[in-house]
C-alpha cells in the first residue's frame, strides 16, 4: 500500500506559487488543505492605484497590505487558475486506489499499532514562530521540539507499506536510544495523520532488529544547527533533496491569528540554492525522503 495523499502525479495547478516545482500539487494539497477540487484555485491579488503609478501612499505605506482596504486607491482582483488533472484511465483507477486507502485510515487513524521499519533518515525536528508578519516581524523564535525520523521497508501491523513512514521523538528519547540511518526498528506507537503524512508518535516497546553504527543526531549538533542554519524562502529542487536541507513549520502570528505554512531549513546555514557550496560533487538529486513531502 502507498500514501495516495502524497502522490504528485495527479493534479497540476497552474497558479505562480507552484511554477518552481513544475506546477505538481499533492492530492492533499488539493483536495484537503486548499479544497480546490475539481473548481481550481481561486485567489485575490491586491492593488494600489497610486503606488503601480508610482506615485506615493498618502498613508505613508511602501506596499499593498492589510491595512489598504477602504482607501479609494485600493483595488483587489479577482484570479481562477485551473486545476488539470491525470487522463481519464489514470484518473479513475486513481480514485480507487484513494479508496481503499482511505478506508485503510479510517481503521488505523489514532490507535495503537506495532510497527516495523528501516531509518532512512533522522533530522531536527524545527519550528519557528515569528510575532508580526513577514514583513515586519517583531521577534521571532526557532524552537527544536524533538526529532522527525522517516521510516522505508515499513510494515504497519500486517500491513507493508511501500513509502515512507514518520515518527516524531522527544529529545531525551533520542539522546537516549540514538536513533540513525539504517537501524531496524520495531516498536509500538500512535499512528496519526499529519498534513498528508503518516506520523507515529508515543514509542513504546522498542526493539531494534538491526543497529547500526555511525554518527547520530544529539542535542547539542542541534542546537547549533538550530542557531547558524538558515530558512530559504524558495523550494529549490536542489534543496529539498539535499541531505542538508529538511522543512520546517512557520507560524505566523499576528493580531492573535495563526498563519502556518512549510519552509526548506538548511542546516548548513547557505544563505540560498545559487550561493550552496556544500559537497557540490555528490549526486544528492531525488534520493531523499524529503522530496515526499516537499508540496505539503
């Protein structure tokens, strides 16, 4: 069984956010976050008279933003992008497989289950918090929570799952078992629904099949990487699937709203993709987990 959530190769949505990843949007993306199924993405650009003429704001203000409506300059367009979808064959045998899975969740969805799997990959598990908006931010923090891992070779309860798996661990839980790249882990835990993706949570009963040797995550490399990596504002492609780069949450809050969108965190602080320096000669192209979740 696979995740139909995450699967790219059915929905194209031709708004400008997505032209850097080919126009590709997730099922999740479109049929749960943004609901755009089947009308296509509609949106709202703002505009200022004055300053597309280049004339100055009466106000003071630089740029269109939430404070403009009202003010007889201030004008908002209406746009649909369209939202194309698999031929008509690939399309229906899609539903079908979305079927099943989603009855498949339905049964599994917040309960316990034993589950066995292969680290693929063990990151920082990061979220930032910015008080104000992005263009004017009053502080922000970068808190580490704890440690994403992802999972392949995964089995839940009898079931074989061929895609990727998440567990989301604390970091005393990590400090202690020193989870890394190719341990055969099983184990008991909560299997939840996180944006698109299967996470597990609550360990319990840990039996590594296979432990490997070799560097691991601690608290400390984390802290660090916490405090000099740098949040991209683009996805490049070089970025998602680099062992470096992972994506983090970003909450806004502003005027007591919640605003929570996904950014690429490069944990070799590189200000940018065309400014990257780091091990330019190893082929690091769509062989990460990262790439999975990278449309959320």
């Amino acid at each position: 069984m696979k995740n139909q959530y995450k699967r790219q190769d059915i929905f194209r949505c031709t708004h400008d956010a997505h032209g850097q990843r080919g126009h590709y949007v997730s099922v999740f993306h479109t049929m749960h976050r943004k609901r755009c199924f089947p009308n296509g993405c509609t949106y709202f650009r703002w505009k200022c008279h004055e300053l597309e003429h280049r004339r100055k704001c009466y106000r003071g203000y630089s740029h269109v933003g939430k404070n403009c409506p009202g003010c007889k300059y201030f004008d908002d367009e209406k746009f649909t992008r369209s939202l194309v979808k698999a031929d008509e064959s690939g399309y229906h045998v899609f539903l079908d497989e979305l079927h099943d899975f989603e009855e498949w969740l339905r049964d599994v969805e917040n309960k316990e289950h034993w589950f066995l799997g292969t680290i693929r990959s063990v990151k920082p598990h990061i979220r930032k918090t910015i008080y104000g908006n992005v263009d004017h931010p009053k502080t922000e923090h970068t808190n580490l929570l704890g440690y994403l891992i992802c999972f392949e070779e995964a089995f839940i309860g009898n079931q074989r799952f061929d895609d990727f798996v998440y567990g989301v661990v604390g970091r005393e839980f990590q400090n202690r078992l020193k989870f890394r790249h190719g341990d055969r882990v099983e184990f008991r835990g909560m299997l939840t629904m996180r944006d698109g993706r299967l996470v597990f949570q609550q360990f319990k009963k840990i039996t590594f099949i296979e432990k490997k040797e070799g560097a691991f995550w601690t608290d400390s490399e984390s802290l660090v990487a916490r405090s000099t990596g740098t949040t991209l504002a683009k996805q490049a492609e070089k970025c998602i699937s680099c062992d470096q780069g992972m994506l983090i949450d970003v909450v806004e809050r502003n005027n007591g709203e919640d605003k929570l969108y996904h950014r690429i965190f490069c944990l070799q602080g590189m200000p940018s993709a065309a400014a990257c320096t780091y091990d330019d000669s190893k082929e690091i192209y769509g062989n990460t987990c990262s790439n999975q979740f990278s449309n959320l």
